[in-house]
C-alpha cells in the first residue's frame, strides 16, 4: 500500500518544499541527529509502556497496583509521545515523496493510528482500573498495546532497508 492512493503527491512535494524538509536534506547531521533523538523517544516510550503492559499482565512490581504504576509511567510516555511526533514531523518533511510510496511507512503509520486510538481509549481505562490481577481486560490491552507498538518500532525500522 502507499499513501500516494490517499493523499496526492502534490501535498507529499509541498511537504519536502517546506523550509523544514530543505533544512534537514541541505544539513549532513541534521537527519541523523533527530533520527537518534526520534529512536531515543521510541525506545522511552517502549520501556514506560512495557512496565506497564508486564505488570497488567501479571509480571513484576506486584507491590504496586496497575493504576497506581501507570500514574507514575504516564509523565513519561506523554513525553516520550511528544519527542517521537515533534522529530518524526521534521522526519517525514524531508523525505515525504520517497516516504509516499514506502509500504513499510504505510504500515508505520496505520499501526500508530490503531495503537494510539487503543492507548488513549481501552489501554487507559485498563491501567486506571484497580481489577484483580490477570483480569481479561488488562491482558487484552497489554498484549494489543505491545504488538502495536512493536509494530510501529519494527515498521520503521524496515523503512530505511525497504
């Protein structure tokens, strides 16, 4: 799939036109250092949301109850979320054309559509809970939660080999 079907590539053209998307291409560094910084954020947000997910799923920080580990992870995931949208933004500028036709990208980006829906609705609701340990609603939300976002992290992995 590519998005081109979606979206015409006029706006894909437009977005590598912007001064952003000519700044990060004209620099030799800037690409790979919000790219390290954009990994940096994903591997925060994986390391939050797996505390979680493996304590929801029974696993781990048994002292601390779901919703009380969840209060104290979810500064972090915030800010992990607004360091990824805040570098892949200048990211996806300055390759918006070749990101277009990408499937890997594609995938990328409807998985963190899916998961981030699921985060913000079923997830949440999951982790604020104060159920028994092992009830069918966390397991459900931790095993979507890391599936998701283990597909969005290897999806974008995959963009820059595919």
């Amino acid at each position: 799939m590519h998005l081109v079907r979606f979206i015409p590539v006029g706006f894909f053209q437009w977005c590598e036109n912007t001064w952003i998307g000519e700044a990060i291409r004209a620099s030799r560094w800037s690409f790979a250092i919000v790219e390290t910084i954009h990994i940096i954020g994903i591997g925060m947000l994986l390391g939050a949301l797996l505390v979680i997910d493996l304590r929801m799923l029974g696993f781990g920080m048994k002292r601390q109850t779901v919703a009380q580990l969840s209060h104290e992870v979810t500064p972090w995931i915030r800010g992990a979320l607004l360091v990824m949208i805040f570098t892949g933004i200048p990211l996806f500028l300055s390759e918006a054309v070749k990101l277009s036709v990408s499937a890997p990208f594609f995938w990328k980006m409807v998985l963190l559509l899916v998961v981030l829906l699921l985060h913000f609705t079923v997830h949440n609701k999951a982790a604020s809970r104060n159920a028994e340990d092992g009830a069918w609603l966390e397991k459900m939300a931790a095993c979507l939660s890391l599936a998701c976002w283990l597909g969005v992290a290897l999806a974008g992995r995959a963009i820059a080999f595919l």
